[in-house]
C-alpha cells in the first residue's frame, strides 16, 4: 500500500491542467512546496517569486526530471523587493544583461541570472547588494558566488554537533544538488572554507556588541565565552584564594 501511494505520487495531478489558470499543461511541479501542485511555465515562476531555492521538476512525457528557475527565465532582481529596479531598464539606451551566479543553500547549489540594482550611488557594490538580500560574498570585487546565511549557520552546526569537515559538508551539498552526478555541480569548497570562517568572525563580533560602535575593535579575550566551570576570582572562588589555600 505505501509502495502505491508513492508510485502515485509520480504521476501528473489535476488532469495535467494548471491550478492557476486552467487553460494551460500543468507539466511542472514543486517537490519542495508541500501538497500536490500543477503549473505552466508561467504560473511556475510568478508563484516562486520569491522562492528562489525550491526544487521544481518538469513531466517530459513519461517522468518527472529535475528543472530549475533559470532555465524558465527566473530573474533575481536585487534590491526593491525583489521587483526590477527602475534604473536597470537601460543605460545609455544599452540594456542590460543578468549576471550568473552561482548560490550556495542548505538545500543544494543553485544557479540563478541576477539583474543588479543601478540606483545611483549603487555603482561597484554589488557585493553589498548580496549581503543586503541575506547573500555572503564569496569575494568583494565581482562576485559570482555567494552563500545563504541559512548554509552558513548550518555549517557551523554541523561542525559542532556532527564533527563534519568543510569538504564533507560541501560533497553533501553537491549529492543533495545530483546524487548520480555530483561532479557535474560547481566545486566551491574553498569558498566554503574562506566564507565561513569570515562569517564566524562577523556573528561572534556581533554577538558580543561590537556591531554598533564601528570605532572599537576587539581586543584580547573579548571575543571568548564565559566559563562558569574556570576559576574566576570574585566569582567562584575567593579574592584571597592565594591566602586561604595553601599550595
């Protein structure tokens, strides 16, 4: 019975008709969206518009085969809300290209074209319009990868609880991305390495107030935990212990 229910799950839903506008082949599907879905082309991308890191598959006929936004014409737009920003239409009558890039998530790698923002002011900080979209810059200079937040703070989990080497972590990544072709997915473990300990620094900076005041820099010991279990002078043990134990 479970077997059946799975097979049925690979088959077309709604008739293979949109659920959206019911005119149109619902040949695509979200295995990351809960519950049984059918979309076109269009209704696909105007739904995971703000999705960007959800898994869709496409029937060709006879299977459902692994798709993704950019080959549908997904365009991220960075800045304003996702929406396309006024001054990226044309400059100098010229219109403008996306950039590919390649974004790492917890779920997998993902390719995305993006369409900067050209907001004056904006010029050759592109890097900072990927932190402001929650997007860690692999560099400063022309990015052209970038790691969620999200992967990031998994990372640091992991090699806490789990002992998972950055290599490790990143081969998870490219299987969760093609199990039958890891190879084929971009290799960026160094960028992994690079990324996570400069975001380590950022949050334990953060953590420990040094955020706002941009004028103070850490100094010794101001970026370590406190130890309850460490003898602390005044705290868990006498101020006088010099005098009162004997060595």
């Amino acid at each position: 019975m479970y077997l059946d229910i799975i097979l049925e799950s690979e088959n077309l839903v709604n008739g293979g008709i949109c659920e959206c506008c019911l005119s149109t082949e619902g040949l695509f599907r979200c295995s990351t969206c809960s519950g049984e879905h059918a979309w076109c082309r269009a209704c696909v991308l105007k739904t995971h518009q703000s999705l960007p890191f959800h898994k869709l598959q496409c029937w060709n006929g006879k299977c459902f085969q692994d798709s993704q936004l950019s080959q549908l014409g997904y365009i991220w737009h960075m800045g304003h809300g996702g929406k396309p920003c006024p001054w990226s239409q044309t400059i100098g009558g010229t219109a403008l290209t996306t950039t590919p890039l390649t974004i790492i998530h917890s779920t997998g790698v993902f390719t995305h074209n993006v369409l900067w923002c050209h907001c004056p002011g904006s010029n050759n900080q592109q890097h900072l319009q990927l932190l402001r979209a929650q997007l860690f810059p692999a560099s400063t200079s022309r990015p052209r990868t970038a790691f969620t937040f999200d992967v990031l703070d998994h990372f640091l989990i992991d090699a806490l609880e789990c002992k998972t080497s950055a290599m490790s972590f990143f081969q998870k990544l490219r299987r969760l991305t093609s199990n039958a072709f890891p190879d084929s997915i971009p290799d960026r473990y160094r960028e992994l390495m690079r990324a996570s300990r400069q975001w380590r620094d950022l949050m334990n900076r953060k953590h420990f107030g040094f955020g706002h005041d941009t004028g103070v820099t850490p100094g010794p010991g101001d970026l370590a935990l406190f130890c309850v279990a460490c003898p602390q002078p005044g705290i868990n043990m006498p101020l006088c212990w010099q005098d009162q134990y004997a060595r």
